[in-house]
C-alpha cells in the first residue's frame, strides 16, 4: 500500500471524536469487501498523506445578429457530421488532427475525468478549485445543456460565441485536410474536441480539465496524458457500446489512466473496482480511493444547499458550504477535492493540506445547471438531467431528502437506447403522476413508445401523453397545483439533458 506517512497528523485517532469516529465508519465500511480486491490493491501504491470565481451560468443566443448567423453556420457545418452517438473505436482522426495542429494538447497538464454519473458537475468543482488558487483553467465537458459554447469553457464561464466561431474557422482548413486522408471523416465530437484543446493552448490555461464523452479507451479526449485521471461512479450505460457489467464498462473507461498518474477513484462496484485497480498496477499509477484515503465525513443540510465534513489527501476540511443538493454531490465535492490535491502533489510530494478558506470561497462558488436546479416557484419546478437508472435513483433520493413534496409530478423525455423502464421505476415512489413527452431532437425518443413503458410502471391512471414540451410543461403544472397553492406540489423535469435544456429555455432561463 503506501509508503506515506498515515493520514493523522501524527495524531492518535480518537475514537469519541465524532469526526473521526464518522471517517473510521467510511473506512470499515469501505474495506469490508469482496477480498478478491485485496490481492489487487498489494500490488498498487495509494494515496494517503497527513493530515475561484464564480461559475458562468448557461449562456443565451448572441444578441448581435451577425454573430448568431455565423455560430449557427458553425452549428450547421458540425451537425453535417458524424453525431456523438455514431462512433468508430479508434482514435486516429483526433491523433491526425492533433498532430496537423502542433500537438496542442501537450501544451499544458490536464485533469482527465470519466465514469458513468456526476463528471460534469464533478469537472465544474475541479475548475472553481483550481481557479480559486489563480490557476487560468479550461473545462471541455458533454453534452450542452442549451449552447453549444457551453462545452468549452475558459476562465470558468463558457466561451465567447464569436471566439467559437474564430476557433472553428482557425482549425477547419486542417479539419478538412485530416477529413481527406482518412476512411471517415472528422466526427461532431472529435472536431469540438479538436477545438477545446486548440483554444486551450491558444488562451493559454495552466490546466485543462476535461470529460470525456463516453467511454476512455477510444474516447476522442484521450489523446491527453491526464496526470490526474478520475473515476466517477460506474454505472449501467451505453451498455452496447461499452459493456453489459460494470466491470466491463470500467475496463473501457481505464484507459485514461496513463503511465505514473494519480487516480482519484470515487466508490465503484466491486467489479469495476477490480478492473481499474488492475489497470493502475499494469501502468504504475498511484491511487487514492473515496472511503479509504479520501471521504465525506459529514454533511448536514443548510438553506441553499448542504454543509460539509470533506477528508482529504491532506487533512480534514470542515465547514464546506456547497450550494448544490443531494448526498451525490457531496461525494463529487469529495472526489474534485482529492483530484485538485493530487494535482497540486499532495500526497506523492508533500502532505500539508490547501489553504481552507480558499477551498470554502471555491465550493460556495458552484454552480451545475440542470442538476436539481429549481427554475420556478408556485408550485416548484425542479430540473434534473438523470437519464440512466443509477442517476434518476440518486436524483429521487436528493428530491425527498430536499423537497418536501405532496404531489410531485414527474415530466419525462428520453433519447432512443437508454434504459427507460430503469429510470421510471426509479421515480415512480416519489412521481405522483407522470407526463410523457419528447424533445426536439432527432434522438428523441417517441412519447407514445416512451407512454408504453410508463404505463406498464405506473399503471394507465397515472400516466398522460404530451409529444410537445410546452403543453407537457403547462399540464405538469397544473396537475401540481390541483391540491392548492399551500399542498406542496412541484414538478420534475428529467430524463434527458436536451429535455433539461429545451425545458430550461422555456422557462425563461437563457
């Protein structure tokens, strides 16, 4: 295991110190486990040392006419191509375009995170903590909630739209140059990613934090050598491209685990925790785990949000504000925590821990668009992009332990191939009624297809059919507003991120 000093300041722990008491039971928890992992974890070296400004909300359409007409060229052009869900496992056309542009990727370090739920709003926590120590930070995350140029952001707020268009125009002669020798051409997503790590070396940023779209192994972001790569919690999905188990899903998600990293790894399954603890031996990497060299200790509820109790690489952090809901956020402050102290070595080359009133002003800084995001009140409604089984259960459970709902009612529209009946069965305790509808995407899933599944959940009296958004919004409400004002009704809005977004827009938010 590892050869640093243990996690306590060379202070006994003390068993009636309720903090400590509170990380020993993470820790028992967490090491009573399938002892298969336990002849994985002899061979790796873990992670255990003693112990920004705010976020740029989405952004709307350009207001000048002229610069709206060129992003929705951009749109046009990129949208001709391969869309994100048509895939050819290789990543030879990033790796020619990278190579056509001057390995721009090289040009700073880069915080690599993958898993299945909470790497965008586990990436947006990266970025304020990074920013809040003076870094310059880029962030590439998927998919957009409402603009495009949300996907690439600098300084901790989305880039410009006419700085978008610059970069597409600067790259697209050796876009076209790489389409030309290649079997296919260029994707949507290898082209934006192209552009993220252009811009990036263009601004410059200190750090680069980015998502990657699915996958690791072929994902198109893995032409970077994360020196920190991060495992969020792996999940069912995408399971025909990626892997029917969790295991198998993981082994394609560790290859951005590179040669020497640091591997912050948040609790897996136990299967999937094998694979990615096999892979850190195969190439050396060190690994610090969520419930063993890094954990919530405790969280409380507050107005806005949650306080918390984080133990980090390098001591405890208390009194974290995070203005954000549900027990799952709070396991993504804990792993983006861990992942900043890696970056900044502690750990490997020092053990002292980040200055804590900075890490204080950085979580209070957070924002995750989309996520539990409260858009209306009277009655309230509630967006959430959940569109996997294991995201819609974290989700119910933050909305009861948030929200003190009578009748709820749920609004769903889905893209085609996800698992639907999963996620409906996850809400239906907590959904009231539900109304099904669809977006406006060509993946949308149709409503009466997605209706089918919902009434075989919920059974036919709780389940009404909208196709059109707006009118699935309007009965939404008003079948949570039938108790009265004072009932407790809200809504919830879910089931796809484009959902979320076109919702969001609906709105008024954007």
């Amino acid at each position: 295991m590892s050869d640093l000093p243990p996690h306590d300041d060379d202070r006994p722990t003390d068993p009636a110190d309720p903090t400590d008491a509170a990380f020993e039971d993470i820790v028992g928890a967490e090491t009573d486990r399938d002892p298969d992992l336990a002849v994985i974890e002899a061979g790796s070296r873990t992670l255990r040392a003693q112990a920004g400004p705010p976020q740029g909300d989405i952004p709307a359409r350009p207001t000048d006419p002229e610069v709206d007409k060129a992003l929705r060229e951009v749109e046009t052009e990129l949208a001709s191509r391969w869309g994100e869900t048509k895939l050819e496992p290789s990543v030879s056309r990033i790796a020619a375009l990278m190579d056509v542009l001057g390995e721009p990727q090289r040009a700073y370090p880069s915080v690599h995170i993958t898993g299945t739920n909470g790497k965008t709003s586990t990436a947006r926590m990266i970025e304020a903590l990074l920013s809040a120590f003076e870094l310059r930070t880029g962030r590439y995350t998927s998919p957009h909630v409402q603009s495009i140029t949300e996907r690439i952001s600098l300084d901790g707020a989305p880039i410009e739209a006419e700085r978008f268009v610059e970069t597409y125009n600067d790259i697209k002669p050796y876009v076209e140059m790489v389409d030309s020798r290649q079997e296919y051409r260029l994707s949507f997503f290898e082209v934006l990613t192209g552009m993220a790590y252009a811009s990036f070396a263009d601004a410059p940023v200190d750090v680069a934090v980015v998502e990657v779209g699915m996958g690791g192994s072929w994902d198109a972001t893995n032409v970077i050598d994360g020196s920190v790569a991060v495992i969020t919690p792996i999940d069912l999905d995408h399971t025909d491209r990626l892997g029917s188990t969790p295991g198998e899903i993981a082994a394609e998600k560790s290859g951005i685990i590179k040669p020497g990293a640091t591997v912050i790894m948040a609790q897996q399954p136990v299967d999937a925790a094998q694979v990615l603890l096999k892979k850190a031996v195969e190439v050396d990497a060190t690994v610090a785990r969520e419930g063993l060299e890094f954990g919530v200790v405790a969280r409380r509820m507050a107005v806005g949000g949650q306080l918390l109790t984080l133990r980090g690489l390098g001591g405890e952090y208390e009194e974290i504000f995070l203005p954000l809901h549900g027990e799952y956020q709070a396991h993504n402050a804990s792993v983006a925590l861990a992942a900043v102290e890696a970056f900044f070595g502690i750990g490997s080359q020092h053990a002292r821990p980040l200055d804590i009133d900075t890490i204080r002003k950085a979580f209070a800084s957070v924002a995750s668009p989309g996520r539990l995001e409260v858009v209306r009140r009277s009655p309230t409604v509630v967006l959430d992009a959940a569109h996997n089984p294991a995201g819609a259960r974290a989700t119910a459970a933050a909305i009861s332990e948030v929200f003190d709902f009578s009748n709820l009612i749920g609004v769903v529209g889905a893209s085609d191939g996800k698992d639907m009946r999963g996620l409906l069965e996850a809400f239906e305790p907590i959904f009231a009624e539900v109304v099904i509808t669809q977006n406006t995407s060509h993946r949308a899933m149709d409503a009466d297809e997605l209706a089918a599944i919902a009434v075989e959940v919920f059974g036919d009296e709780r389940v009404q059919v909208e196709p059109r958004l707006p009118d699935a919004l309007e009965a939404a409400i008003t079948l949570a507003e039938e108790e009265g004002e004072f009932a407790g009704g809200g809504v919830l809005v879910t089931g796809s991120v484009i959902t979320v977004g076109e919702a969001r827009l609906l709105l008024g938010r954007g």
